[in-house]
C-alpha cells in the first residue's frame, strides 16, 4: 500500500475519487499562482505628450518664487539704462554685504538668485580679464573685489542656488558693432563666469536695445552652445529659452491662457510684437519652454532713492498671476549705493514671504475623500490629489471624458464643509508627461464658482469671497490625452478684498 499525496504517485488501492480530487486541488493551486502573479502586476503609466520638460526644467518650475539683483553703476547715477561712460571711481559702494541680500532671499521664500554682473553699461562686476571697465578699475576693495564672488559664496552658504546675467548690448566696450570681435568678447566672458564661480543654475540673456544703439548680431545659438558645453545641467533664459522663455512684460502677469510650450521657431530674440505669443505660449508647440515672469519690487529695476517697494496687496496679485498661471515669479530687489537692500525692502518681502504661507500652510482639503469619473488602475487613483507628493498623480482612463469631460471630486468632512470656509483653489498637473489641460471648471456642491483654460504646473483660483461647501468637483477637457493631476488643494486666504477677483 502506498502513500497519496497530492504530487506523489497514486496507488493502486486508491479509489478514482480520490484522484480526480487531487488533480482538481492541483489544478486550484496553479490558477491561483497564476492569479498572485497577475496581482503584482503593475499598470504603467501612460506615454508622454510630448514636448516634455528635463530634469533641469522641472527643478526650476518646483522653485516657485526666485530673486534678482539689480546693482552696478546705475545704482550710484541713479539710471535705469546708462551711457557707458561713466567713470569706474563711481563705483564704491562702502558697506556691500552679499550676506545680507541672502535675507533678503530668504524671507521671499526663494531657492534661486540671479546677479546682473553686467548691465547695458558695460560696466563688469567681476575683475574680467578682457576689459578694464570693471571693478578691477574702481576704489572699492582697493581694486581687488569681486561681487560676483561675493555673490555666489553668500548664495551657497546659505543653501541658495545661483545665476547669473550677463547683457548682450554694451554700451562700453569699442567692439560693440563688429559682430565677429564683439561676439568673440562676449563669448569670452560666458567662460570666465561659467567657470570660475563653480555651478551656475541660471543664466539670463535678453535682446534689450535702445533704439538708436548700434546694430549688433549676437551670435545666440553659439553663446547657447557654449554655455551647455559648460555646464550641463544649467537653465538658459531668453526670448525663446531654450529652457526658459521671457513671459513677454515685466509686470509679473502670465496669460489667463499659459502654455509651457511653444515653437522656438517662430520668436526671434529682441523683436517687438512677439509679447503676446510669449504670454500665452502654444498648444501646438514643439518645444517645453516655460515662463519665467520678471517684476522689480520696486518703479525701477534698479535702486533710486525717492522709490519705495510694491504693497503686499500688490505682490500677492503678482503671485497669483504669475505663480498660479503656470510661472516661476522672478522678484528683483535692488540694493542701494552702500550695497545693501534697503531694511523697509527686507521688511515688504518678509511681509510677503509670510503672507504666501499664511495662505497655503494650511490645506482645507485635508481629510477629504476624493473620488473621479474613472481611475486608469492601481498606482493613478484619485486620492493621490491629496497625498502632497509630486511623483503621484490621478490618471482616468483614455476612454472616459471623451465626450462629457474627466471630473475629480473631493468630498470633505462634514465639520470641515460646515466650519472652513475657502477662496483659493490649487490645481496642479502631474507635468513630467506634458502638459494637457486645455479647459476647466470648478463646482461646490454643484454651484460654478470658478473656471478657466490651462492648469500646467500648477493653476490658483483666487474667489471673490469664501465659500463653504461639502463636494468641490473639478471638470476637466483636455487637449492631448486623458488629464493628468498631481494635487488639488482648498486655502483661505485672509487678505484678499471681498470686492476684488
């Protein structure tokens, strides 16, 4: 007599019942490794719309609110654009405190400063080899200082990535107008700066010219070249980027309509009428060049004593309108001639810099259960709107929406819903993939209290006045693909005016 098991051999004595029960548990055991397996299959995530953005562009859009420094000879002749003949002994500015601009910084709540290491002036501020126009030529630091120096090692002491601008048009400097010379000079001075002050994150080029100033060709593309030759990983601004485009005014607005794409192809660096392109981007662009949106705290880039800083009222609409339109905010504070940024400016971006986590440290849609009109699988659920995270995102499926729209709802604790009033709604989509948001509309508890078309990194909604509500449902129509969101967010923001948008 022998043994059964149920992978052993059967025995004569065994009666056929039994075996035909064996072969049946035996066939229950493999469907179901077969089931275990097809559990640990992931769904992956959908193909990209393309044009994506790098590594480099996403670290950049992330930064939010990033700062300039206008400084350098206008700042002691009290000019915006100067001549370039002025004489260097101007330059002397007796309490200079790169320290100090970092506070600056810090209480904006910026992760990024650029420096103008030189203006239209042609004034340099570092001691440039290729030019006597510089500090090497004036009375401060007795000839041997170095701003830009000074510059980035009060940046990374504090933790703060830095940049740099360097102007195409030279006032000063004799080779301007002789395009092979000026360029050769020009280019020279791209590698002093991007290889004597260690990493660089940004660099600023721009197409500002007088009217009546010399006709120059600037030789972008090779400039663009060399600088990504050098530092591979830094973000170049111009026009038309190519990793950073001008928003197309220096009021700090977007367009209620901003795509980060457009097509390069179409903007020539420094001609008029390429504004409004620039403000709105394109939909059909081949090209990820997000808006970068430069505004002064102050009337002037640079610092003039009868001058005072924006109010806070001011700023914050500068924020909503370039922060929450799919930008990056780019604050200039001007130091003045002692070279330091005036206490009443630290004070406005302090007031500031509070004021926005005042706003957004608190998230009335915690606690919320999120639902939506379809979720792709496991990994791309609805709740992960709320979980905080940038890698995790909301995904429908492809076939849902195609007709009536995608829709996500989050429905919030009845406490909350009754007891946390809120006017500020925070949309944001998952834009590593691309961008895809072409249209949307918020409701409360079936009530349309907001609307509008592209999303991008991130869309806010600022409310006439709170609202209280149980259900808030996001529509969505997309252009390319099914959405995809990242973070939903519900804020009350205490300083805006009931009678204002």
């Amino acid at each position: 007599m022998y043994r059964i098991t149920a992978l052993g051999r059967i025995g004569r004595r065994q009666k056929h019942g039994t075996m035909t029960s064996a072969l049946l548990w035996l066939s229950a055991v493999l469907v179901g490794m077969v089931s275990s397996s097809e559990a640990w299959r992931a769904t992956p995530p959908p193909l990209p719309v393309l044009p994506i953005p790098s590594a480099a562009q996403l670290m950049w859009q992330r930064r939010e609110v990033i700062m300039f420094f206008h400084f350098g000879m206008n700042t002691f002749t009290d000019s915006e654009w100067g001549t370039g003949s002025e004489d260097p002994a101007l330059f002397r500015p007796a309490g200079l405190n790169a320290s100090q601009w970092m506070d600056a910084a810090h209480a904006a709540g910026a992760s990024l400063v650029i420096l103008v290491a030189k203006h239209h002036d042609g004034f340099c501020l570092w001691p440039s080899t290729y030019t006597a126009h510089s500090v090497r030529s004036s009375p401060w630091r007795g000839g041997r200082g170095d701003v830009v120096r000074e510059f980035v090692d009060a940046a990374r002491a504090r933790g703060v990535d830095a940049g740099l601008y360097l102007s195409p048009w030279d006032r000063h400097d004799e080779r301007y107008g002789q395009e092979v010379a000026y360029n050769e000079y020009y280019e020279a001075q791209l590698h002093e700066l991007l290889t004597g002050y260690g990493g660089v994150s940004e660099i600023w080029f721009d197409g500002a010219k007088g009217k009546n100033a010399t006709n120059m060709t600037y030789h972008f593309q090779e400039w663009f070249q060399t600088v990504k030759q050098l530092q591979t990983s830094i973000n170049i601004f111009s026009d038309d980027g190519p990793d950073v485009r001008w928003v197309g005014d220096e009021m700090g607005f977007a367009g209620t309509t901003c795509w980060s794409t457009v097509n390069r192809s179409m903007i020539t660096i420094g001609e008029a009428g390429i504004e409004k392109y620039l403000n709105e981007g394109d939909p059909r662009g081949g090209d990820w060049v997000p808006p970068e949106c430069d505004v002064s705290i102050r009337p002037g880039w640079f610092w003039h004593r009868n001058e005072t800083a924006k109010p806070l009222s001011q700023l914050l609409e500068i924020y909503y309108n370039s922060v929450g339109r799919n930008c990056v905010l780019l604050l200039n504070a001007p130091p003045n001639s002692t070279g330091l940024v005036e206490d009443a400016d630290i004070a406005r971006l302090r007031e500031f810099g509070a004021a926005v986590a005042t706003i957004f440290g608190t998230d009335l849609a915690a606690g919320s259960a999120a639902r939506a009109s379809s979720e792709r699988g496991v990994g791309f659920a609805a709740r992960n709107v709320l979980d905080g995270r940038d890698d995790t995102y909301w995904v429908p499926t492809a076939e849902d929406g195609r007709r009536n729209g995608y829709w996500i709802e989050l429905r919030r604790p009845a406490l909350a819903a009754r007891a946390q009033p809120f006017n500020v709604i925070r949309i944001q989509e998952h834009v590593a993939l691309g961008q895809r948001v072409e249209r949307h509309e918020v409701c409360v508890d079936g009530v349309a209290v907001a609307n509008g078309t592209t999303v991008g990194h991130k869309r806010l909604h600022r409310l006439p006045a709170p609202v209280t509500g149980g259900t808030v449902r996001i529509w969505i129509t997309a252009r390319r693909g099914p959405p995809l969101l990242s973070a939903v967010g519900l804020y009350l923001d205490p300083y805006v005016a009931t009678d204002k948008m």
